[in-house]
C-alpha cells in the first residue's frame, strides 16, 4: 500500500501541530509513529507533577510554621497582663516590707513601684532580644549546615529556659532579687531567643514557597500572630482574678509540648529539608551561570554593589522603620498607663490589646485591599499606592498616640486605642515600597537592612520608654501618658520621612 501523502495543510507524523491537536495520547498510530514518548513530553509533564507537589509541600509549611509560631505568640501573650500583676505585687511587697508607718493597704500605684515595674519589664526583653542580634549570622550558619528546624527547636528551648528563670525569680522573692529577672538573657544565647525564632521561621517559609507564594504564606504567619492575640489576651485577663500564675505555668508548658513536637519533626524529615535546601542553592547556581544576565556584572560592579543600594530614599524609609518600631513593646506600658490613670486593673486593660489585634486583622485583610483596589482603578502606580497608604497610616498612629496621651476617660483611651489600631498597616507598605526603591540583586541586602533596623529599634523602644514612664509619673498625673506622647512625635517623623522618599516612575 503506497505511503499517504501529506499536504501543506495536513500536520506531519509525531510534530508539534499534531501533539497539539490530538494530545500525545489520542494520535492514530501506525508504522511509522514512534512508540517512545519524546522527552520534552516527558519532562514537561514531570514538571507539571513537581510544580503541583511543590505547592502541596508549600501549603503544609506554611500551615505548619503558622500554627508553631501561633502558639509560640500565645504563648507570650497570654503572660504579659499576669506577669506584670506578678511583677507589681512582689515590688509592691519588697517596698512596703520596711514601712510601719502605713495604715491600710499598700497603694502600689505609686510612682517607686511603677517605675520599677516598667524598668524591670523593659530591661527584660531588651536584653533577651540582644543576643539573638549578636548570634544571628553564627546562628543562621549553623541553620544552613544542620537545618533550620533544628536551630528553631535550639532556639526555643532557649526561650523556656529564660521564661522559666523569670517565673523561678518571682516565685522566690525573698532569696532572689526581683531585678534578678534581668539575667533572664543569659539564657537565650542557647539558640538566640525570638529574633531567631522569627528568623528560621520566615527561613523555613522561604525555602518551601515559590516567589510568587510568598506573600500569601507571610500573611499566613500575620493571620497566625493576630489571633493569637486576640484569644490569649482576654483568656490571661480572665486567669488574673482566680491566679495570675496559672497562665505562667501553662505558657511553659505549651512551650515544652510544641518544642518536643518539633524536635521530633526535625529529627524525622531533617534530611529532607537538608536536600530541599540543596535544591534551591542549584537552582540559584544555574540561575548564576555564564548564560545568567546576572553574570554579566562587571568588576566595578561586584565591588560597589555593596552599597549601591543605599539611596537617600532608602535611607529614609528605613529610619522611618526604626522611629515606628520604637514602640512595639508599649502594649506593657499602655496596660501599666491605664492601670495608673484611668484606674483599670490588669485584667480589664488587657482586652484593649484584643481590640487592637482584632481591627489590625481587619485593616490587614479589608481595607488595604479596598483602598489599593481604589486606587488603582484610577491609574495610580503601585509604589504611589504603598507610600500613600503608609503616610496615611502614619498620621493614624501618630493621632492615635496623642489622644492616648490625653486621655482622661475610659472612652476617650479606647478611641485613641482605635485610631492607633486603623494604622497597622504602616509596617506592611511601607516594606514594600521600600522594595521598589532598591535593583532586585540587593533585595537580600535590604531584607538585612531592615530587619537591623526593626530589632535596633525593639532593642532602643524597652528601656526608653519605661524611662519616659518613669519621668511622666514624676512631672504628675497629666503627664503620666509621656510615653505615647513620644511615640506620637516618632510617628510623625516616621510619616514625614516616608513623605519625602521619592516613589519610582513606572514605565508602561
């Protein structure tokens, strides 16, 4: 039988017109159509099975890391209004322990006890971030050859050991000093205390997630911090009144149950993270090869790439970074403020955090959409709609602080609380309007910038506040907000710098 003749029309045996038409499995065969599948079929569907595995794989990281990290911030919480009543009683005692010439009950509101109170509670957490800022790249080294699982695990079981020395000190007061607390930090050098925590956990993120995941899967981890807030800080208030120790103890021990538990998942899949890992250095060592476009810097380049990036712009937003998050650690400090002014106990002041978290949650999944959907529906540039929306926020917050300061009513504390609260977001966009301002090839460097600049910032914002608490409670009662009155002049510089940061022009 004389072999078919093809026309121009007719698609030729085995090529691409004709996998495309039929499928690589629905071709009529003859003798003359290959029987071995060609390997670009094969390889583009190995592919499509990876890319899918890869996303499952993402997916349970993300919620695996959030759920650790949830219950490591509720963990945290569910301590800070007991810890300060702990912390207030026994100074309270140890002050009045001498005096016979008080009648009644001790009044612990006074200025020696609360100045001690936010100076022992601010030198606390300063110095329990400062080794984590001092081992973080030995740490992060030690991440990249054993896993960084592991070195998550090492870290906190630092943070038990420093929550247990803590709850030791204040459980003895008559033989240890309660400023005892502050050697606390010692025991974080053991795996670096929550700057690594955080640190391996976006890590771990990274590693698992695609560039264009990433974004879902760290407003995973926000999602995870916000209602932790929300569920522990009323649960901690309503243990105050029965016994303010009962929330210690089950922190500790929620912290032990989860540290085992990931202690016995990085033992089991350590060698799968390992090989993960080894897979993304390949594919950023082929991604760097001579065909690379990244290859083709020059030597001149190499050499001043260092600091290429750090523009005027940059600069400026970056130290906005650090004048916003000088007051991260003022939840303490507003629940001492409205136990002293407005005369609310620990308890009934902490639902004010819950209320914060709540309309952050709000803002972050909302509003920021909203309002950026607005705007660009009207042409505005993505990096526009990120400084305005970061200016816009700055303002909140910095309104938000001055009415706080003001206040003088349980009314006026809580809508100076909401208005702080709507401006959350500052953070947020202003990180990523800072992206746009910096090449790609140094967005790892920025990500160190800022992350520096935060914990510089957290480190700064403990001991200088409670030192402006202390000077408030001493000039009286109209300045005992001193605190959130600085804060509100921080945010306001904040919101200027980002202000004068240049956005990018975007070429269509």
């Amino acid at each position: 039988m004389p072999p078919k003749k093809h026309s121009g029309l007719d698609p030729v045996p085995g090529s691409a017109s004709e996998v495309d038409e039929y499928g690589p499995y629905d071709r009529e065969v003859d003798e003359r159509t290959s029987l071995i599948q060609r390997s670009d079929e094969i390889r583009d569907e190995s592919d499509v099975c990876r890319q899918s595995s890869n996303a499952r794989s993402a997916y349970t990281v993300t919620i695996a890391v959030s759920a650790v990290l949830m219950l490591a911030n509720f963990s945290s919480v569910i301590t800070m209004a007991p810890r300060l009543a702990i912390f207030e009683d026994v100074i309270c005692k140890q002050f009045y322990a001498d005096r016979t010439d008080i009648a009644g009950a001790p009044d612990c509101k006074i200025e020696p006890v609360q100045s001690e109170v936010a100076f022992i509670n601010g030198w606390e957490k300063t110095l329990s971030l400062l080794p984590g800022l001092a081992l973080s790249i030995p740490y992060g080294a030690l991440a990249d050859r054993f896993g960084r699982s592991k070195v998550l695990t090492l870290a906190f079981c630092g943070v038990i050991m420093n929550e247990s020395w803590v709850a030791i000190v204040c459980a003895w007061p008559q033989v240890l000093p309660i400023r005892a607390v502050l050697f606390s930090g010692v025991f974080t050098l053991v795996g670096g205390g929550p700057t690594t925590v955080v640190s391996m956990a976006f890590a771990i993120i990274s590693d698992a997630c695609r560039a264009d995941q990433r974004t879902t899967a760290f407003s995973m981890l926000q999602v995870g911090f916000l209602l932790s807030e929300i569920i522990s800080t009323p649960l901690g208030a309503a243990f105050i009144a029965v016994n303010p120790w009962i929330p210690i103890v089950i922190a500790i021990a929620t912290r032990i149950i989860f540290t085992l538990v990931l202690f016995a998942a990085s033992v089991r899949y350590g060698n799968a993270e390992r090989l993960t890992k080894k897979s993304h250095i390949n594919d950023v060592d082929e991604s760097s090869s001579p065909a690379s476009p990244l290859s083709a810097e020059t030597g001149s380049q190499r050499r001043y790439g260092a600091v290429a990036w750090i523009t005027k712009d940059v600069a400026l937003v970056l130290f906005a970074f650090f004048c916003v998050l000088v007051n991260r650690e003022a939840s303490d400090l507003l629940l001492q403020y409205s136990s002293v002014k407005i005369h609310w106990n620990y308890a009934k002041a902490s639902y004010l955090v819950s209320v914060r978290a709540a309309i952050n949650l709000a803002v972050l999944f909302a509003l920021i959409p909203v309002v950026s959907r607005y705007f660009r529906k009207r042409g505005v540039s993505s990096p526009l709609i990120d400084q305005y929306i970061t200016v816009a926020s700055g303002v909140l917050l910095a309104l938000g602080s001055v009415l706080i300061f003001a206040a003088e009513t349980p009314v006026a504390l809580i809508f100076g609380q909401v208005v702080t609260a709507f401006g959350f977001s500052f953070t947020v966009t202003a990180r990523s309007f800072v992206t746009t301002l910096v090449d790609a090839r140094y967005m790892g460097v920025l990500s160190t910038a800022v992350t520096i600049a935060s914990h510089g910032a957290l480190a700064v914002g403990g001991p200088f506040l409670a030192w402006t608490f202390k000077v408030g409670l001493r000039l009286g009662y109209a300045w005992f907000g001193m605190p959130f009155l600085v804060e509100g002049i921080l945010f306001a510089l904040g919101t200027v710098l980002v202000l004068l940061a240049a956005a990018p022009a975007i070429v269509s």
